[in-house]
C-alpha cells in the first residue's frame, strides 16, 4: 500500500519506519524543506528521534502534490493545535489524489476555541474525505526500534475499508484493532495527557505509589464520565485507547506530559517550561480547551479542574492536591 506521512516529528518518523519495514511504499513529509534535506542526508531524525535509521526504502518529500498523486493512505502527524492549517496545506493537492481511500488523524489533543476533535478539525477543511484515528498506548521510540505494541483504529469507513487498512498498518511489531466508536477513540487519546501530567505531578513532589495509583484509578473515572457526557461510548475507555494509553503515559519515562508535569511538582515554571521547545506537550492546551467544554456541558471533572487550576490559575500543586482529598466523601 502507498502511505504518505505528514509531519515528521518523533511520532510521524517511527510510524513512517515501521510502514517501510512492512514493505510499503511510504512518503515522510517534513514541514520545512530543510530537514527533509537533512533527513535524506543523515537516514535518521536526531532531533525527534535518535539512534533510528531511516531504512533505504523509506522515501523523503516536501512537495504535496506528487505525493499525495500516488498516496492511499495519508497519517497527519502533526501537534493537535497545528491540524487545521495541515489539512489546509493538504486542500491544493487533493484534485491530484485519485488513489487517496482515507486520511487518519496521529493527533491526541482537542482545538482550542472550537474544542474539536483532531477528526472534527480535518472534516472541517476537507469535508469530502473518509477520516480516521489511529491511537493507543505507544512510544514512538519503541515503535520505531521495533518493540511490540498494540494500536486501535477508528473511521468514518466502511468495515471492508477499515479491517484492509487494519492489516496493511499491522505486522510483527505492532497489531492494529479496529474501533467502532471514533468519538471515544480520540477522546481517550486526548484526556489520558491531562491525566499523565498530574500523575508526573505526583512522582514531582514524591508522592509515592499509593497516591499515583489512586489518582489513576480516580480519573479513568473521570474519562468515562467526560467521555459518555461528549457523546463517546464508555467501555471504550476500558480499551487501548484509554485505560493502556492511560497506564503507559502516565508511567513511562519518555512521556512529555508526564515529564512536564514532574517538573511542576519540582517547582519549575509553567512558563520557562514552555518556552522554546522542539516538542509539544499536547496535554498543557488540551486541558484548556476539556475544562472550558467540561464547565459549558456541565460535566463533573475534579482532576481534569485541579490540574487546570495548577497550569492557567497559579494554584500550587500541593494546595490542588489538599483540596482535591478533601472533598465531600462519597460512595466510589
């Protein structure tokens, strides 16, 4: 199958070296002309992600329009905030893309402002195109080195479509499942960054096991509450793309959002902590935009709240974490 790769961040690169391994006709398509030129150069990606080579087979781009000629599958492999003008950029070349059968969305965040999902962002722009989301609880180091994983697809396409696009993205390393609830699909991708910096929040101030393991277990509650309350089904947040994204984000060592949020227990500041970075921590912007959508709908988010209050208010985190235990007691 022909995949074009848009974006070619840590994520965009190990799904884009995972698919040449499989085989596969695959485009990475790098934002500026100049790190195209570079990865083409070097065959690896140090900035995003170090120590993987980029297999011969694997082919770097820039222009749109012959790449999107021949694609049939496009992965939008860009920051949460940045998939609108991606999908714009995207909107000259689809007169060329006759092969094209689905794009999907690698994006775990909502839209500031419109608080749409990443599939509700790219349907906005392109509203004549099949669309998708591909997430679950992967590393792209590991992805990208190989080590086994296991992923969940969501689409607005029919079964035949999504089971075929299913087999060609799995393979040794990494199994792809297939999702029928698309709502709570990206959803769990989504809050489970909120929910990773408040437990990196907890290994901050050292909280230890029995706090961390509490705050978990209280806001998958809290993700199906969201979730049903937005219209997404709650078993879904049982699955991949909820309770196992939930589990290694707020656990693995490589995670952004959890490492962000440690570095706020440790009493680094928000803003120092924002400034100049290469990589993006969905979950600072998505809690914005979940807190206003939470608070407009009326849904109960007490952690999602605290974790907001500690990133856009100034609340300490320990005053966060005393009002959050004294709460009105209740029946779990």
């Amino acid at each position: 199958m022909n995949f074009a790769v848009i974006g070619a961040g840590a994520w965009g690169t190990a799904m884009a070296v995972h698919l040449s391994k499989l085989g596969h006709t695959v485009t990475l398509v790098p934002r500026r002309f100049e790190q195209a030129l570079q990865l083409s150069s070097d065959r690896e990606n140090p900035d995003y992600l170090p120590g993987v080579a980029l297999p011969p087979s694997l082919q770097l781009g820039h222009e749109l329009v012959p790449v999107m000629m021949e694609a049939q599958v496009v992965l939008l492999a860009c920051p949460a905030q940045a998939l609108r003008e991606t999908a714009k950029r995207l909107k000259d070349s689809l007169k060329y893309a006759t092969e094209l059968k689905l794009l999907v969305s690698l994006a775990k965040g909502l839209e500031l402002g419109t608080h749409d999902r990443p599939t509700q962002v790219i349907q906005s722009v392109l509203p004549q195109l099949p669309v998708g989301a591909l997430t679950g609880p992967t590393n792209a180091n590991e992805v990208g080195r190989g080590l086994p994983a296991a992923m969940v697809l969501a689409a607005t396409v029919e079964d035949e479509l999504a089971a075929h696009v299913q087999s060609q993205l799995s393979g040794p390393t990494l199994r792809v499942y297939t999702g029928a609830d698309l709502i709570g699909v990206e959803l769990g991708g989504c809050l489970k960054n909120i929910y990773a910096i408040g437990a990196g929040i907890c290994d901050g101030l050292k909280l230890g096991d029995n706090t961390k393991a509490a705050m978990l277990t209280r806001a998958l509650a809290e993700m199906v509450r969201v979730g049903a309350g937005l219209g997404a089904q709650a078993e879904t947040f049982y699955g991949l793309s909820g309770f196992g994204d939930l589990v290694a984000t707020c656990h693995g060592s490589w995670s952004r959002n959890r490492q962000f949020g440690e570095q706020i227990g440790q009493g680094a500041s928000i803003t120092d902590l924002m400034a100049d970075r290469k990589t993006v921590v969905e979950g600072y912007k998505t809690t914005e935009s979940f807190h206003e959508l939470c608070r407009d709908k009326k849904i109960e988010a007490p952690i999602m709240h605290e974790i907001y209050q500690t990133l856009f208010a100034d609340k300490s985190p320990a005053l966060a974490l005393q009002d959050l235990m004294l709460r009105e007691l209740k029946r779990e």
